[in-house]
C-alpha cells in the first residue's frame, strides 16, 4: 500500500498533525475503494524488523501516521463497511487518520465497536492541546454498531477528533483517565451519545443529539484536581422538545466537574445561566456527589 498524496483535501484534518512535529505525512495510506484493509495497516505499522527499528515509520520522521483516503484524490467522506482495533505496543508516537471517512460496523449485532481504542493500546506521549497523547484517531467516523459503541475508548491519554458517531448504542464510550475528545458529533443512537467513566477527561467542542439515552453521561473525577472537564458542549442543538432532543437528560453527571470555558448548552440555552443552574458558571470546578441531572 504505497503512499498516495493527497490524503484528505479538507484542510482541518491535516492541520490536527501540526504537534505531531516534523512529521512527513503519512507512512502508509489505505485505499478503501480499492479493497485495502484498515485492520492490516494498523497492525502492520506496531512492527519491528530483525534489528529492532520500526517497520511502521516508512518515512523516517519518527511517527507512525496510518491514513485512510476514499479514492487517490484525497476526496472527503465516503463510508466503508469495515471496523478496527488498536490494541499494538507502537514504537513510534501513532495516529490513525482519515478524510472524515465512515466505517460501518461489519457485524452490527455483535458487542465490538466499530472503532475501539484498547487498554493495551501504547506509543511514546506527543503533547496535543497540551495534554499527553499515547494514540490518536483523527477524521474518521463510525455508525452501525447496534449493541455496542460507535466509538469505544479505553486507557489513558488517548485523543480523539474530527469525528462523528451514529445509529449505534453509544455514540463515544469513554473508560479511563486524562483522554480527549475534540470537535465530535454524537446523534441518533439507541443509548447515550456520550459516555464519559474516569478522572481528567476533557471534551472540547462536542455535539449529541436525537439519541435515545442522554446527551452526556459524565463521572468519575474523584478531585477537583482531576475533574472532568466540560468545554463548548452543546446537548440538544434546538429547543426542548424539538426534533433534536435527546430521549434521557441532556446532561448527567456524577463527581467532580470543570465548566472550562463558557458556554455549555442544554436545548439551546446557556447552561447555567438560562438552565440547570445547578451546574458549574465558566471555569469553575464543582463536586457532585450524587447524580447531577440537567434536563
């Protein structure tokens, strides 16, 4: 699967590269219309040769950068009836990205997400938003995984942009500590759009909505020092009970709660200035403990 450039002709995407410092590109860039295999590459790219260097940094830079294009113009969208698993020791610092590329869920029924970030997942911390990044998945969007989540994070310091999440269970599970996800979009799922469970996660730029559980569903920062930190969200794009309302509450949240930086809305008005004046004003930190619901 040699190189093809362009990889993605929409500026955003590529631009999210820029901590990785350096970097050439991609070392490898699958093509899905021709058949090529996800799974493969990114099980290709944790490999080291007989002397130990790693196999994945084709281009030397130092990274590990897997792509995903729809075609060999680099063009955006398009969908692909694969799923994929990160679970390898990475050498290298490891990105997976794509064109805002779809992956639909090849067994839908099964408990597997479409996209799932192991536990045992691992590669050298790049600094991204200022916080340690050991894996990141930029660009790619995943649907279909009805038993599951669309999306399923587990382990520390992963990071996770540029995506949207549909007609799974969940949209983004979230399972661990100091993890990031960043200008995501979470809608018409059975369950909740966002699952959130550890200390120090923080969500920037995040939309949920027509999902049959709750917009965000947030717990686990057992200080004020390790809160979950909440930017920019938006539960519920339009007025309560309109066609984007989300079935459970907008918000549910349990232990400690960092409103980073003003506003964070609930069926489009100011949380809390306009609604559930229970929660966090901008850049305060605020212990729940017992379930917090803002509907």
């Amino acid at each position: 699967m040699p190189p093809v450039q362009p990889y993605c002709t929409l500026a955003p995407i590529p631009a999210k590269l820029a901590p990785y410092t350096g970097h050439r590109g991609p070392d490898v860039v699958v093509r899905t219309d021709l058949g090529q295999s996800i799974q493969a590459a990114v099980d290709a790219a944790a490999l080291v040769d007989g002397g130990g260097n790693p196999v994945g940094d084709v281009n030397g830079d130092g990274y590990i950068i897997v792509a995903v294009a729809r075609d060999q113009f680099g063009s955006p969208s398009g969908s692909v009836t694969q799923s994929v698993l990160i679970s390898a020791t990475y050498p290298r610092p490891f990105v997976l990205t794509a064109c805002s590329a779809t992956l639909r869920d090849p067994i839908p029924g099964d408990a597997t997400p479409t996209i799932h970030i192991a536990a045992s997942a691992t590669s050298p911390s790049v600094n991204v938003l200022g916080r340690p990044t050991t894996i990141a998945v930029i660009g790619l969007n995943a649907s279909r995984s009805t038993n599951s989540a669309a999306i399923e994070v587990l382990g520390t310091r992963r990071y996770v942009a540029n995506s949207e999440v549909s007609l799974s269970g969940d949209g983004y599970r979230i399972l661990g500590d100091d993890n990031t996800l960043h200008n995501g979009e979470a809608f018409d799922n059975t369950d909740d759009g966002v699952v959130v469970v550890g200390q120090g996660n923080h969500l920037e730029d995040v939309d949920s909505y027509r999902n049959g559980g709750d917009g965000f569903d947030v717990r686990g920062g057992t200080t004020a020092g390790t809160a979950n930190r909440l930017q920019h969200l938006v539960s519920n794009n339009s007025a309560s009970g309109s066609g984007g309302e989300n079935t459970g509450a907008e918000y549910r949240v349990l232990n400690y709660i960092m409103n980073v930086d003003a506003p964070i809305k609930a069926d489009n008005k100011n949380v809390p200035e306009d609604k559930c004046v229970s929660f966090p004003a901008d850049s305060i930190t605020k212990n729940f403990p017992v379930v917090e619901v803002c509907e």
